[in-house]
C-alpha cells in the first residue's frame, strides 16, 4: 500500500504543476488582453502597449521554457519507470498462458 500512496502523491504534485503552469499562463493572457483594454480607453499608448508586450511576452515565454525543461526531463523518468512496470507486468501475463 506505500507504494500506492507514493504514486498517489505523485499524481497531485503533478496535477498540482500542470495547474500552476496554466494560472501563469492564463494570467499572462489575462495581463496582456487588459492591457489592451487600456490602450483602446487611451490610458497608454500603442508603443508603449507594444514594448510591454514585447517584455511581458519574453518572461511569460522564459517562465514557460524553465518549467516545462524540468517537467520534461520528470516526465521522461516516469516514463521510462513505468515503461519498466509495465513490460514486467507483461512478461508475468506471458508466463501464465
């Protein structure tokens, strides 16, 4: 059963992740769009919306790269374990028939 509980927490704490990416992303979206919003009101001007855009998008893209390099490289370890996992489960299903 500790392994069940390993790989259930496992589970959130990717869920949770893949969560966390998408509120940044979403939220830089969100900045971005009111942004916008406030050019069309006059409150900023288009070369000053597009310098920030330009600034707003280079972290948003930077953020993005570093997490998913880190999500990348976990998700290729869990891949492989249960790539592992799975071709002992077959081996024992072949050995039964």
């Amino acid at each position: 059963m500790e392994t069940e509980h390993i790989s259930d927490t496992t589970n959130e704490t990717k869920a949770e992740i893949y969560e966390a990416l998408a509120v940044i992303n979403r939220s830089f979206e969100q900045v971005i769009s009111a942004m916008y919003k406030l050019e069309t009101k006059g409150l900023v001007s288009d070369d000053f919306l597009q310098d920030q855009e330009i600034i707003a998008s280079e972290l948003w893209a930077k953020i993005n790269c570093h997490i998913l390099a880190l999500v990348t490289m976990q998700e290729t370890d869990d891949r492989s374990h249960y790539g592992k996992m799975r071709a002992t489960i077959e081996r024992r299903i072949r050995g039964r028939q």
